[in-house]
C-alpha cells in the first residue's frame, strides 16, 4: 500500500545495517534496530488507539526513540503532534485541547500533569523519558512488524503549533507532499549523500531539527551525530567526525566564542547551514576568516518548510537568505494589495508551492487570512530581492521576535502580564542580545496605587508560559509611548532598552 513519506524516507533502509544514529558516548543505532524501535513503538500507538489521519501529540525529550515515534506515526499514518519540551502544562493543555489527539506521549517525571491533561480530552497518556524508557516502549517479544499505512501525498503527516500574532497558537497542518517534496529539493540543493555525517545538536520538535536535518538524511540515508542537546564541549568533541551542520544563529556565535574552534577542527567539513533566525554578517565574515568556510543561510517557516536558501556552489552572501528553491515561487509584493512592487523595493515575503501547508488546523478564517486569492502565503516577514534574485529579510510585518531560534509572540506575554493583579498594561519587545540575538524585555505600566514588582510578574509568568518566553528584564513606567492613533510604539522601547544586554 503506497505511503509515499514512508516509502522515500524509511522503507529503503529496512534491513540496513549501516550506522543511523551515533551517539554521543561512541554507541550507533543502524537503520534496521531505528526500524525496529520504530514497530515497536507503533504497536504500542496502535494498541492505544491512535490510527491513520488521528493525531499523536508528543512532549519528550531529544532521544533515538523521539525520533523513532515521529517514524512510527508515518508508518501508521497518524498525526505527529510534537511540542516544545519547555512548554509548561498549561500552554500543553491548550495544544491537547485544540488537536484532540488520541494518544499523548509525556515524559514520566510529568505524568500526572499531562495524565490529567490527556485524561481530560479522551486521549491515552504513555511516557518516554530521556533514557528511552517508559510505557510507549513494548518489551522485545511483543514488537511485531507494524503495517505501512495507506496514504496519499495529500494526507496530513504533522501538525506543528506556531505562536499567533493575537496571542492564540495556530496548528499548521503539514502534507506527507508538503514534507517530501522540500526534502528531496533539500538533499538535491545542499548536495547531500549517503556519505554525509550531520552533526545534529538542534530540538526535533521543531521544523529545522525535525524535517530538515532529519528528513534529510534519512532521504540522502547518510548519518546523524545524534546529541541530546547544543552543549559546547560535545560539538567541539564532535566536529572532526562530522561532514556538516545545521544550526540556528545562536551555535555560531557559541562556536565561534571558543577559542577551540578553529580551521583545524572544521578542515575536512563540507557544510555549515544557518537558518531559523538572521544571521549577522559580522558573524559569517568571521566564521570564515576563522574556519575558511562561508556558512550556508536558507531561510525557512513552519508552514512552508524552506523557501529560499544560497547556493551550494556560487555566491553565498552574507546578510541575504538565497535564492529561492527550486519548485518554490517566492515573490516581494506589496504588503497591502498583494500586487507587484518595483524591483528592490522592500515588500511582503510570499511563497507558493509544493512545500506550502495546507492551512492550520480547526481555524478557516485564519488560515483564509494568510493567503492570497493566487495561492501565495504571507510569510509576515518583510524583504527585498536584488538584482540576481537574491532575497533579505529586512523586518517582519508580524510583531515577533526570535530568541536562539525559537519565537516569541510579544502579545501572549503581554496578554499573562496584563492578568497580574497591580498591573495596568504592558509592552513586549526583543532588543538585541549577544547569545540569542533578541531578548525578551517587558515594559510594565503598574495601577495607579499598584505595588507591583518584577519578582511578582515573574512568579505570575513562571507557571503559565514557558521560560525562553519570560522577559530577561521588565522594566516599570508611567505609561507606555503611543502614537496619535493610541498604538504603542514599540521601536521607541526598543530604542530605550537597545544597549540592555550588550556586552
Ligand atoms: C534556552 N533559554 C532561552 C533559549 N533557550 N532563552 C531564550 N531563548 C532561547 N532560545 C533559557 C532557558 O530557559 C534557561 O533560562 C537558560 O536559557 C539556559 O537554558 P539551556 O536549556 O541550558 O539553554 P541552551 O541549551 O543553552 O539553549 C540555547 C539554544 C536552544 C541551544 C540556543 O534554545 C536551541 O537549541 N535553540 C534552537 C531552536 C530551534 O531549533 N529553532 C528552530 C525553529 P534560565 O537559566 O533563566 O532558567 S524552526 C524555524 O524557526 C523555521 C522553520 C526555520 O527556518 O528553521
Ligand atoms: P517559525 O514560525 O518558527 O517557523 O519561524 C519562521 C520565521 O523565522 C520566519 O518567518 C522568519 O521570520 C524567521 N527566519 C527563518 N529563517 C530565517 C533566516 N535565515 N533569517 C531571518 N529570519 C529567519
């Protein structure tokens, strides 16, 4: 029966004993035992109810089996729902509630919660923790060999949440086309093979370390350098077994912070690629004087997979996120019609193609919003192209800001703050910072008579929303600047606060 995420990403390895996973303690994984792992977690999914097109949310820890269940649900045509392992249990609720998924996958140390969660929505809880254990891992005599789904390239093979500009996460709905097609333009465009090693220190909860590192290479069937998490003494340890790197901003600035890093530990590495967030140009002019290599920018959203990337040979120029990719249409228009503008005129990113999601889950309207009547997605990112087709990100029409790769929408932390007993309003900006290009800070107006401080807003936030989302400074005023139309203006914030985290 056709699957055909299945049948190109998984399926040519079966029985293939070549290294999948390595390990950080030297241990490797073949093809055939991550196949393995994979039936036997689908058979404990299938004995817990999920089935095709039903989803399966999942919050665990970066682990060989994590991977394994994101295998599984292809394979039995499930929904793979992954979150954030710093989501707090009320921010999961909300996910849980909007997807009603069949089966949750939750880390022992939190089953209660997530239990009760689960429990609330129908749905069955089992647990993986970190060290692979836990009730979604049958003993070795009950894995049996799960049947491969029949499903059509249209299907749903994800759902992944990204933050809302009103403060309510939308699901986007993901293809098993959406998914493939990107990766086999990917392994074509950045040249990867079954000789590649990828060092892979990026979350799998997440586009980047999810589809594009691991569909990936699971479609080159190259290696992964599997660790847990972005640790600097590992990746040093690492590099030199390694062909290449996919990181966020935040890995180069890191690397290039230790004097360790150097052109003799990167010599025989074939690609570094950035993307998730701007990277600056200072930081690629320096990579390459440090390392001879010039870094690869593409740039990327949850619901398009990647849309544009530099070139593997050719000019790749620093400040600018590519090309667009092959079978993608990207277009700069004008922000307010959707009609051309002039050449190198800064305008709407809009992309259309293959690689384009379908909408997001249980919300028509929005997703209607965020297209145009011509198919093209609003990418909410503002940029321009160059002579040679080149794009640069140049602003985001959407108020967001990027922190180490993940995103903050500034209204679903003002909208907890603002909840604060003693407080009036609030503004949420990102000001520019060292380690995670853009900090979190909160600029709070208390009540007239409010005695609130900033240890009380942040026990309020602790327990609502996850900690890389909680303000690293909040500042008090009178009241917040606006304009004459009563919007706050936020660059004057981010004006006042630019130096804050600066070394
Ligand atoms: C951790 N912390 C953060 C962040 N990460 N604060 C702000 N922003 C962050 N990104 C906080 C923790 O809450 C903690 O706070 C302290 O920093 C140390 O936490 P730790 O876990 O030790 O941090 P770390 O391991 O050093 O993590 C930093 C990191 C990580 C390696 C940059 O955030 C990361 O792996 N980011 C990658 C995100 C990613 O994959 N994005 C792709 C999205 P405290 O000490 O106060 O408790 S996909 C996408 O964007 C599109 C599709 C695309 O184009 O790719
Ligand atoms: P997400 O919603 O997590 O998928 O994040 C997508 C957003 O990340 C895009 O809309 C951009 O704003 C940003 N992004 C991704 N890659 C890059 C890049 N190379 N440079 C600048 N911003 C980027």
């Amino acid at each position: 029966m056709p699957n055909p995420l299945y049948d190109a990403l998984f399926q040519p390895h079966a029985g293939s004993e070549k290294p999948f996973l390595v390990l950080k303690d030297g241990q490797t994984i073949s093809y055939r035992a991550f196949l393995k792992m994979a039936d036997g977690i689908g058979t404990s999914l299938l004995a817990s109810g999920a089935a095709p097109g039903e989803r399966v949310a999942v919050q665990v820890a970066k682990s060989p089996q994590a991977l394994a269940l994101y295998a599984a649900c292809v394979k039995i045509g499930a929904v793979f729902l992954p979150l954030n392992t710093a989501y707090t249990p009320n921010e999961v609720r909300y996910f849980v509630t909007d997807a009603s998924p069949k089966v949750v996958v939750g880390d022992p140390k939190v089953a209660d919660e997530l239990g009760a969660i689960a429990n609330e929505c129908d749905a069955t809880l089992l647990t993986l923790g970190a060290d692979g254990s836990g009730s979604l891992i049958p003993r070795a005599t009950q894995i049996r060999e799960v049947e491969i789904a029949d499903r059509s390239g249209d299907d749903l093979a994800a759902i992944l949440y990204t933050s809302g500009t009103t403060g309510r996460s939308k699901g986007a709905m993901l293809s098993q086309n959406n998914l493939l097609s990107n990766a086999k333009v990917l392994v074509d465009y950045w040249r990867f093979t079954a000789d590649d090693a990828l060092l892979h220190a990026l979350p799998i909860f997440h586009t980047h370390g999810l589809f594009v590192a691991s569909n990936v290479m699971l479609l080159a069937g190259g290696s992964m350098i599997f660790l847990p998490s972005f640790n600097q003494d590992d990746m040093i340890a690492l590099l030199p077994r390694s062909t290449s790197m996919m990181g966020v901003p935040t890995f180069y600035t890191r690397l290039l912070d230790d004097e360790r890093f150097d052109g003799d530990l990167t010599k025989h590495m074939r690609l570094f690629i950035s993307g998730s967030a701007p990277l600056l140009a200072e930081t690629h002019v320096e990579f390459e004087e440090r390392t001879g290599h010039r870094i690869l920018e593409r740039y990327g959203m949850t619901e398009t997979n990647m849309n544009t990337s530099n070139p593997y040979d050719g000019e790749r120029k620093a400040g600018t996120v590519g090309l667009p990719l092959p079978g993608t249409e990207v277009r700069i228009a004008d922000p307010d019609t959707g009609n051309g503008i002039e050449p190198g005129a800064v305008g709407s990113i809009e992309i259309r193609g293959a690689n384009v999601f379908s909408g997001y889950w249980n919300m028509p309207e929005k997703t209607a919003e965020e297209f145009r009547e011509n198919g093209f997605f609003i990418s909410g990112d503002l940029g321009t192209q160059d002579e040679d087709g080149y794009i640069s990100i140049v602003g985001r029409a959407k108020d967001l800001i990027i922190s180490g790769g993940y995103n903050i929408y500034p209204k679903e932390v003002e909208l907890v703050i603002d909840e604060i007993e003693g407080v009036k309003e609030s503004a949420v900006v990102g000001v520019p910072h060292p380690d995670f290009g853009e900090g979190v800070v909160a600029l709070v107006v208390p009540e007239p008579e409010g005695t609130v401080t900033s240890e009380a807003i942040a026990a309020a936030l602790k327990d609502n929303i996850a900690r890389f989302k909680q303000p690293k400074h909040i500042a008090f005023t009178d009241a917040l600047p606006r304009n004459t139309m009563g919007k706050v203006q936020k660059n004057i914030i981010r004006d006042e606060f630019g130096g804050l985290f600066q070394r």
